[in-house]
C-alpha cells in the first residue's frame, strides 16, 4: 500500500460525530482523533472521552481496531472523570473493555492516576520526542506544558494535534490546577516553533469556525503570537 494511503486519521467532534443526545459533549465541543495504519488495522484513541462504546463502533465501522490511547492531558473532558461533578466516560471505561497502553507523558501520569482511578500498571510514560508506532505509522510525541504538566501534542505526516496546548483562536488555560503561564510561552514560542508554516494544526476544542488551520496562518492570526517577549506575555497571562 502507498504511504500516503496507508494513514487513517479521523477528527471527531462530541455531540456530533459520537455522543450524539449528550448535553455536555455538545457545549464542550471536544475532538477527540483516531490514528492508525490502514494495511495493519491498527488505531489509537486520542483523548476518547463521553462516549467510547460510540467511538470503538466509529473504529470497527472503519475495519480498524483500537490498539491503544493517546492521552494529551488529564482533563475530564478528555480522558474521562469528573467534570464539575459531571462523570464523563473516558479510559477506564475502555480499559473494561480492550486492554490497551494508555501514553502519557511521565509529568502527566500522577495526574492521570488521580482523576481517573487507573493505576500505573496501565499507563505507558513517555519523554518529549518519544514515538509511538502504529502499525507502519509513527507519532511523536511533544511535551507543551503549560496548560497542566505533562500536555503532549501529536505529530504525524504533517499533522499536529495540540490537545488544549493551542487553538486555531488562543490557547489552553494556564489558571487551572498544573497550569503555569510562563511554560505555556515557551510551549509555544519555542517547542513548537520546529514545526513549519505548512504544518495543518488540529486542536481538542472547535472554539473556531474551522476545525484545523496551517500553523502559518494560525501564527498570522492567533492574538497568542502578538506577544513577542516573556514580558508581554505575562502581563497579559501572568496575573
């Protein structure tokens, strides 16, 4: 099979591609992504949250089966929990169903552990530039704190999927527990600043009208771009 047919990669929006009817998926409006290898049928999850039995029946409709999850952060809204006292299916609910290695970023896994209930033995921890294979496809992985610890972007043939580390419009909050503005900038400016103007960015939340930009244009017109120094930066998220 070509190469460039062999991936299968698929963006799915809550309350409308799965966890259709849930009044919470649909104001959260998460993506979560399936990644894999056509000739192999193999896939991960990333961020499966609200409704996994939907999302293993979107895989199997597909002829591919779930090998395994990539987790961006620990958030409710993505891995599952609780949000506000709202419990959300995420990957404990998976794992009752297919043992699979749920990666995370070894900043990130005590975090995991605490909001899901899933122990260490099921989480795979990884260090920034780590790769995931998926049949023949890999997927490196990229440390961004900022929003919590241990968030991780995606990148996989020229595709980056950012988790809540940036938007098309803006990026992750740094007020919430883990958050830290200071490594947000340099998530940003500097970590991510490897990837070229042509790569095409999908995030964890359609907080825009389209669901992914090229980081060109996302860096043209993003307002988290304009601050130029550290300085600007937290005056404006510091606080």
């Amino acid at each position: 099979m070509p190469e460039d047919d062999r991936l299968y990669f698929r963006q799915l929006l809550s309350g409308r591609d799965f966890a259709v009817g849930d009044p919470v998926a649909g104001q959260m409006v998460n993506f979560s992504y399936l990644i894999g290898d056509r000739s192999t049928g193999e896939a991960v999850m990333v961020d499966p949250a609200y409704d996994i039995g939907g999302l293993l029946d979107l895989l199997a409709a597909d002829s591919m089966r779930c090998v395994g999850v990539l987790a961006s952060h620990f958030h409710a809204d993505h891995v599952g929990g609780d949000l506000m006292g709202y419990p959300i299916e995420g990957i404990t609910t998976l794992l009752e169903q297919v043992q699979v290695p749920i990666h995370v970023n070894r900043a990130e896994s005590p975090w995991v552990m605490r909001s899901t209930g899933i122990g260490e033995k099921d989480l795979v921890q990884h260090d920034s530039a780590d790769v995931v294979t998926v049949g023949g496809v890999d997927i490196e992985l990229v440390h961004t704190p900022g929003h919590t610890p241990g968030s991780q972007c995606f990148s996989v043939d020229g595709r980056l999927v950012s988790g809540d580390t940036l938007f098309l419009d803006g990026c992750g909050r740094t007020d919430l527990p883990g958050g830290d503005p200071e490594q947000m900038y340099e998530s940003l400016i500097n970590r991510l600043a490897r990837f070229g103007d042509e790569t095409v960015l999908y995030p964890g939340h359609l907080y825009s009208p389209e669901p992914s930009a090229g980081l060109g244009d996302i860096r043209q017109n993003n307002y988290v771009f304009r601050l130029r120094t550290p300085e600007q930066w937290m005056t404006m998220f510091g606080a």
